[in-house]
C-alpha cells in the first residue's frame, strides 16, 4: 500500500503563486545540509504550526501554504526531510526519495527531529506538525514516536494511514486531524477505517473529515488531482483545529 500511494501523489504544478513572503533557513544534521521556510505573521502570533513536505520535497507549495498560515497568525516551519538541493523531478526519483525513508524509519524519526529543533530555533513552540501525502504520513510517525518534543496536534491531508509493524498510537498523543477524500484510491475507505479502529482502540483524541469525490491529493493546486470544493473545506477545518489546539 505504501508504493501505491507514492506512485499516486501528484506532482506539484502551482500557477500564479503570490509572492513568496517568508524565509529560507538552512539547518543541518551532523554535517548534513538541509533548506527548510520560515513564514512569521505580521499580526498577533496564535500559535506555531509545522509543515512537511510531499514526495518531491519542500517547493513552493508548502511555502504558499506557510504564507497563508502566516496570514491568519501562526508562526510556521516548513521542514526539510531530503536534504538541501534534493527536490525529485522525475517520479522514479520521487519514488526513490520516499521508499528510502518507508524503509529507514529511524533516519525518519532523526530527519524529523532535526527539522523540529530547527523550527524551535526559529521560535516555533509546540506547533501543530500538519503534512501533505509523504508529510502526512511522516506527521503520524512523529505522532507514534514524539520522543521528547512538544507538540500541540498533528494534521494529515490525504497521507498514508498505515501504521509499521512495531508501532502504536499512545493514549497520551495529541490531538489528530485528518483530511481524507471520499475517492482515494491510494488510501481507500477500508484502510481510513481500520485506522479510525486504532485511534479508538488507543483512546487518541482525533477529528476527520472525508470529502466526496476528492482524489488523494486533492489538495494539490493546479494538479488534476485538485478539488477546490474539497481543499476549501478541509482548510476551514483545519483552521478550527488550530484554533482548538491554542
């Protein structure tokens, strides 16, 4: 199921982006370099929020996204889990960069800590870790393995539900949102409820929204995969998360 859904995401295409407003921060892992975005609110600060990437790496997407987070006044990190100048073109490239870190969960927990301390430096405080497709399941896996890091809630947008052999969801996880569209065939209805299943077998605080008709990605702006009514929605819903997570 996890090669299926990195042969589904679809590919970033944006048009008429605004301009970027925020910033790029470098960071790096034991000598490693890594380029994650720092977007800061010109309004009152609510909260922090934490982005990851999908599977072509951290693009003007997930800065738009930041940008407009910002706008409504959250201080937000958008992570870097490839590593600086590593932003897949092609999909077996992009296939690539996923199924490296499916296979080597703990260079994922170690890539998503690294970014999380650099969103702290950035004075980025017990955000909510929101991911796309690859970063919505990334956000999960911090979700099964917090470690020491303070977290207010995570968010998934049509990303892999699949839990690995070995892990578990811990009654005392922050709260989780997940945007799941009615028509994903990556991530289909049986495996959405299984995952619903775990969530209340574990006693973990959750809200989902499935949304008819939206492909996985749905969210994507500009691919074939996008569904405005779908990604208008799940943003609202995502807003009000935040807003109970303050």
């Amino acid at each position: 199921m996890t090669k299926y859904i990195r042969a589904l995401c679809a590919s970033v295409v944006i048009f008429s982006l605004p301009v970027l407003a925020g910033t790029s921060i470098d960071y790096q892992l034991d000598g490693e370099a890594f380029s994650g975005y720092l977007a800061i609110p010109e309004v009152e600060e609510k909260g922090s929020v934490v982005i990851v990437h999908d599977w072509d790496g951290l693009t003007d997407y997930e800065r738009q996204r930041a940008d407009m987070l910002a706008d409504i006044g959250y201080r937000v990190f958008a992570l870097d889990m490839y590593g600086s100048g590593n932003r897949p073109q092609t999909l077996e490239a992009k296939k690539a960069a996923t199924s490296e870190l499916y296979k080597d969960r703990a260079r994922m927990q170690v890539l998503i800590e690294s970014g999380m301390r650099a969103a702290q430096a950035q004075g980025v405080t017990k955000p909510v870790v929101a991911g796309y497709c690859f970063g919505g399941s990334v956000a999960l896996e911090l979700a099964r393995n917090p470690g020491d890091i303070s977290v207010s809630g995570y968010a998934s947008f049509h990303g892999g539900l699949e839990t690995p052999e070995g892990q578990r969801y811990s009654e005392s996880v922050a709260p989780i949102f997940i945007a799941h569209g009615g028509a994903d065939k990556a991530v289909p209805m049986t495996d959405f409820a299984r995952f619903i299943d775990e969530l209340e077998s574990a006693n973990v605080t959750y809200w989902s929204q499935v949304y008819s008709g939206a492909p996985h990605a749905f969210t994507v702006f500009g691919s074939d995969r996008y569904r405005e009514h779908a990604d208008q929605k799940a943003w609202q819903a995502f807003k009000t998360f935040l807003n109970d997570q303050r």
